[in-house]
C-alpha cells in the first residue's frame, strides 16, 4: 500500500528471523499453566481465539483459558483459583503483587508468579510483538527454572 516493498520485505524476513529465534528457544519446553489478565475489575482474560495464544504456544505455556468460546471472557476469581495457574501475566499496573494474589483468593504455596506485561508490546499486532512475545517467554522460563529447582533430585 505504500509502495515501500523493500522496507517492507525487510522487516518480514526480521519479523521472520526474530520469530524462528524464539521458537529454537523455547519451543518443545516443560508446559507451565498460565493465564493472561486484560482487566482487573471485571476480570477478563484471553482465550485461544486472540493471537497472544501465539505467544503461549512459542514459549510453552499453557492458556488455561484456551478454550473459552469468546476472545475477551469475564472470568471469575473462583474460576481463576480452580484451573492453578502457575503464572498470571497482566496488561495492567499491580501495585502490590501479592496483596493482589490474595485478593483473588491464591493463598500460600499455591500463589502463582505474577507479571506484568506492556499491552503495547503483547497485544498490538506491530512489529513490536516479538519484544513482547520475548518477554512473555523470559517470564515463562523464569517460572519453569522454579519449578525445576523445588523438585527432588533424581
């Protein structure tokens, strides 16, 4: 449309070259229940139907609301606590995390990590979804590193 197809090439095969990256990386990894919160009063979340289950898929996390027929579904905090996840990514400032945890009803041990994530990087389809796709999968590695140290040597 702009008539700048070299520009435009260019940024594809980085686009491209960035995405192949990750997936060396992360893909094929150990799967960590995850959710992602767009909203904090009502909760809402996304569900495999939005492309940020690209980014779920690329870092091995699983969307415990993948299969929830709308693309931005209400969640309530008992649905919350009963799918366990092991991390809460959110689009949204938490001043305090673990206030906020409790507040949802995570209690003790099973208190997932939470992260926040800029929704101009993780939710715009730009370019600039790869850096936010990148740092869902730090996250995502951050909490699989914990879970692999608690576990008993073999």
């Amino acid at each position: 449309m702009t008539g700048n197809k070299d520009v435009v090439g260019k940024l594809i095969r980085t686009i491209k070259i960035k995405r192949s990256e990750l997936m060396r990386r992360y893909l094929g990894r150990e799967k960590i229940r995850a959710a992602i919160l767009v909203s904090a009063n009502p909760l809402m979340t996304l569900s495999g139907k939005h492309a940020v289950q690209e980014a779920f898929e690329l870092c091995g996390a699983e969307n415990i609301f993948r299969d929830l027929p709308a693309i931005a579904p209400l969640v309530s905090k008992e649905s919350m606590l009963s799918v366990k996840p092991e991390i809460i990514f959110s689009t949204f400032s938490v001043k305090n995390k673990s206030d906020w945890l409790s507040s949802l009803g995570f209690k003790g041990k099973n208190k997932p990590e939470l992260f926040t994530l800029d929704p101009d990087y993780i939710l715009l389809q730009t370019p600039g979804i790869l850096e936010g796709i990148k740092q869902f999968c730090v996250e995502v590695d951050t909490v699989r590193k914990k879970r692999a140290a608690k576990l008993p040597a073999k």
